[in-house]
C-alpha cells in the first residue's frame, strides 16, 4: 500500500507542476529560467513514476 501511496503522491506532484508551468507559459513574459526549472522536476518525477510502474 505504501508503494501506491507514494506513486499517487509523484503524481500529483507531477500535475501540480504541469500547471505551473501553464501558468508560467501564459504569463506576458515568461520566466525562461523558472520554466526551465519546472520542466527538469516534472521530468524527473515522470522518471520515477515509471521507475515505479515498471517494477
């Protein structure tokens, strides 16, 4: 049950940045810096979520 606990917690995490970065992308002048940040994290939990499927 942890496992699933923990796989729902990256993806929610996951869903939370990719509105961020919506948010940034609409924004009059986007923060290239800031984006770029939001981007790697995203990834890198998609990278651990399916690390975790995978098993």
């Amino acid at each position: 049950m942890a496992v699933a606990a923990h796989l729902r917690e990256l993806e929610l995490k996951h869903a939370k940045l990719d509105e961020k970065i919506k948010s940034e992308q609409k924004s009059p002048f986007p923060d290239t810096t800031r984006l770029s940040s939001l981007k790697k994290r995203k990834l890198h939990i998609k990278e651990q979520i399916h690390a975790h499927q995978v098993q």
